[in-house]
C-alpha cells in the first residue's frame, strides 16, 4: 500500500470521479468492475482512502484511462488551449487507423513476414500490437514500419485481456483466428462508447464458414466445423466494415471461391484486399458491394504494405481550417472517400482548391493535396447524413457540427447509425454553439456560433472528442480539455501536429 498525503489522495479521487463520469457509470457499477463495494469507490473518489498502485491501474482499466505509468501513480493527459487565431502551413494526412488495425489482425493469415509500412503509432495499434505479441506474434517496430511473424502455434491461452478489452478492433481476430484454431475465447471488445453495437452480423457472417460463437461471462467463446464451407454466396446483414472485413479473412485460407454480398466498399476494406492480393488471395469487385474471394489453404510468403492515407483524419485537419477561418494545405488527402464531404462543404460555400491527383504507397489510393481558405458558409439545403461507401463516411458526420456552428443558418444532422454519439455533440454548447439535441440521432446545429473558452471533460467516443478540441481552436481564450487518452486511440500526435499550423496546445496531467 502507498500511503501519500491527503490532498494527494484528494486529487486521484477526483481523477477516479471525473474519469467515471465520462464513462457514463455509476459508483456501483465501477465497484462491480473492481470487484468491491459502492463505499470503497465513494471512500476513493472522496480521497478517503489509501490506494496501492495495483488498485489505480486496476480502475484504468476498468475506466480505460490511464492512472498508472512507469509504476508511479500519475493523471490522464489533458490539453489547454489557447484558441481564436487562425492557422497557416502544411500537413500530411497520416495512414488509416482503421486499415492499420485490420492488416495487424489479417497478419495471422500468413504462415510468413508481414511488413507494414508508415503505420501510425496510435494507443488503438499499441492495444492490437500488445494482443498480437500475447499470443506469440513477432512484432518488431523499425520508427514507423512494423514488422509481424505469427509462431507455427499461437499461445491463444495467453492473450492479453486486458489490452484486448480496451479497443473494439480484437473482433477483427475472429476471421483469421478461425484457421488458426478449432476454438478458442475472445474478451468482450472496448473501445469508444458509441452505443450498443452488437456481434450478431459477425455470426451472421461467420456462420457459412461452421463457425459457432457464443458470448459467455465476459467473453465470447468461438468453435469452428472445420468441415462446413460456404456452398452459395454469403449475404451479410449488415453492410459493415468489419464485417466484411471478417467474412473476407474467414475467405481468404479456404481453397475455394466464396462470394460475399451486401459487402462494405468503404476505404479499409479495401486496403485489407489489396494486402491479401500480395498474399496470392485474388479478390474480384473491390469498391463495389459483391466481393468474389479466391482462398488458398496454404499462404507462408514475405509480403511489405503500405496502408492508405485515412480519409476521417484528413477531415479532422479540414475542419480545423474552416471553424478557424485559415488558410491551410493538407496533403495527401484520399480525395477517392472525401468526394461527398468536399461537395457538401462547397454547397456550402467552402473555397478549396485541390492539386492533380498521384498515388499512394500502397500504388492504388488516389491522392491529392487540398488548400483551403478563408469562407463565409451557410447551411446546407439538406440534413447531413451519413451513407455507405461512396456517400459521406459516418466517422465524418461529427466534424459537420463543427463546421455548421460557424456556418449561417440551421443545419440538421442525422447520426442514425449510433444510438449514442449525437448526443456528445452537445458539449459544444460549452464553448458557446447552439447545439439542439432532437433524438438521440439527430441534431439543430444553428449558426454562426461566436465561441468561448471553456473547460470540458473530453467525450468517450472518438470523433466527437476531436470535435471539442477542434471547436477549441476557435474559442477565443483558453480552453481546457480533459482525459484526451481516446483522442490518442486513433490519433498519432494530433495537438502537435496542430501546433505545427499554429494552433496553441499544450499537454498538461494533474498530478
């Protein structure tokens, strides 16, 4: 037990309290997680009772916050900034969260070296890296380039649940897992809080493939008839991206021809298809919805990749420019998933200019450069909603809010696919915009919106937690965003990065 001063313990509590709060639980519900009583989380969170180190990390992760680093007991990061000036320069798009966390999982397919190369070094990589390396995976970093070696057994006994139940991307295991072995047992998957998001399409599309998952107390436990093999096309009730992504992983070591239907075309899933050509896997129809899969039984070979530029991060450095009335030039922008977004933002009366298009590493992505300037916006004619691949990307949806607060005008945004996230859009109201929560789906966002600093506790989903911090940039005076770590989930260096347009934001902890 470390025994500290009062004020000390006085401060984690109110840590402990402010990181529960953002997760949405109640005292009770934390204790269960511990597995202790209501009153030793009010005694924790009132600084009445001594903690050990054991304890602050047991309730980070219960809490996916970071209270505990190098051993000594220390405060989630939070940023002040000093926003209300306009930014200028360039800044390249970095690579896809969302690919990269598919090609780590879709290593497991291949019995030989997977390089990936330029991969963004976010804590949602760190969480599927940690996983990889529990159940035997050689993962090596070389600066941005990420080198992975499955073991001719993995050690599925061993995975790290902890790491694992802090991001939803562990789902994306079931595909190739079910080559690997007859049954194991996955965590429930994290992540951001964006509702209830349910296994039930992955079943659904697994279950062609034999296999047979079914949740248990914490944990999903999966069984796959090797003998059972898809014998008609597999038709997927949910155009999802990881889904599809898991239908195709599945696909990908049965030497047959296995046709998904009702597939997403969306940009990750066809990264994953352009890393499986390299493993010999030939995949008809990418960027449409009907993906015609060649397997192999067999793949063992050394394969490099490049994942694509991530078209939700470019978004989030548009944003910036617009609700901070600067001119900036993003770079390496994949116009192929922002074409919607660009035509919306210019009905609106965005000026941008783009340069010719030329071709990611990966040499299939289509790239270009976009200058943005300063613009008076007005609403659009229509709601904002989101639509499969190639209409407006649903993680771009958020960043409208921000955008619509600036603009003049009344602006309807639908969020229909979350049950939740639209609801995080109103903690802009705390920086001044008039943000109208009508359901839990859609949203008033009126306009233009004269922004104040504030202080706000930073939402659990991802997308509208960068809203806030963008929305911050606009905000004259100094802003105080807290417990960024979910920004950190998909996000390599964000406030930096920003700080390199000029933009003012410093990291801070408490304690």
């Amino acid at each position: 037990m470390c025994f500290v001063s009062d004020a000390y313990l006085q401060q984690i509590g109110a840590l402990v309290r402010d990181a529960r709060k953002q997760r949405g639980l109640t005292q009770t519900q934390l204790a269960d997680a511990l597995q202790t009583s209501q009153s030793a989380v009010a005694r924790i969170e009132q600084g009445k009772q001594n903690v050990s180190l054991e304890i602050l990390a047991r309730i980070g992760t219960a809490l996916d916050t970071g209270l505990v680093q190098l051993g000594t007991a220390v405060g989630p990061t939070h940023l002040r900034v000093r926003g209300g000036q306009q930014l200028s320069g360039a800044i390249d798009v970095k690579s896809s969260k969302n690919a990269a966390v598919a090609l780590l999982c879709a290593s497991l397919l291949n019995d030989g070296t997977t390089t990936l190369r330029g991969v963004a070094r976010i804590e949602e990589v760190n969480r599927v890296v940690e996983v990889l390396r529990s159940i035997g995976v050689a993962a090596v970093w070389d600066g941005s380039d990420l080198r992975l070696r499955p073991p001719a057994d993995l050690h599925l006994h061993q995975l790290d649940a902890a790491a694992a139940r802090r991001t939803r991307s562990v789902l994306l295991l079931l595909g190739p897992l079910v080559h690997r072995a007859p049954e194991f047992e996955l965590p429930y998957a994290g992540g951001c809080d964006l509702g209830t998001r349910t296994v039930e399409p992955h079943k659904s599309a697994l279950r062609p493939f034999g296999v047979k998952i079914v949740a248990t107390d914490g944990s999903y436990h999966v069984e796959r008839d090797s003998s059972v093999a898809p014998v008609r096309p597999i038709v997927l009730t949910e155009r999802g991206d990881t889904v599809t992504e898991n239908a195709l992983m599945a696909a990908a070591r049965l030497d047959q021809v296995t046709v998904i239907r009702n597939a997403s075309s969306n940009y990750m899933v066809q990264d994953l298809c352009f890393y499986l050509a390299l493993l010999g896997v030939e995949v008809e129809g990418i960027g449409s919805t009907t993906l015609t899969v060649h397997g192999r039984s067999e793949i063992s070979c050394d394969v490099e990749y490049s994942p694509s530029e991530d078209p939700i991060e470019a978004m989030s450095l548009l944003t910036a420019a617009i609700v901070t009335g600067s001119e900036i030039t993003v770079r390496r922008t994949p116009i192929e998933f922002l074409e919607v977004e660009l035509a919306v933002l210019e009905e609106m009366g965005l000026e941008v200019s783009r340069s010719e298009e030329y071709t990611a590493a990966n040499g299939r992505t289509r790239l270009v450069d976009l200058t943005t300037r300063p613009s008076v916006l007005h609403a659009p004619v229509d709601k904002v909603h989101p639509m499969p691949f190639p209409g407006l990307n649903i993680d771009n949806v958020p960043f409208f809010a921000a955008i619509a607060a600036v603009a003049r005008g009344r602006t309807l945004i639908h969020d229909w696919v979350y049950e939740n996230r639209a609801i995080y859009l109103t903690e802009l109201n705390r920086l001044g915009a008039q943000v109208t929560l009508l359901d839990p789906h859609r949203v008033w966002v009126d306009g233009p919106t004269r922004f104040s600093a504030a202080e706000v506790m930073c939402p659990p989903a991802l997308r509208p937690a960068v809203v806030i911090l963008l929305a911050m940039l606009a905000a004259p005076g100094v802003s105080v965003l807290r417990n960024v770590y979910v920004i950190d989930r998909g996000y390599e260096d964000l406030a930096q990065r920003l700080s390199s347009l000029g933009a003012h934001i410093e990291p801070f902890r408490d304690v």
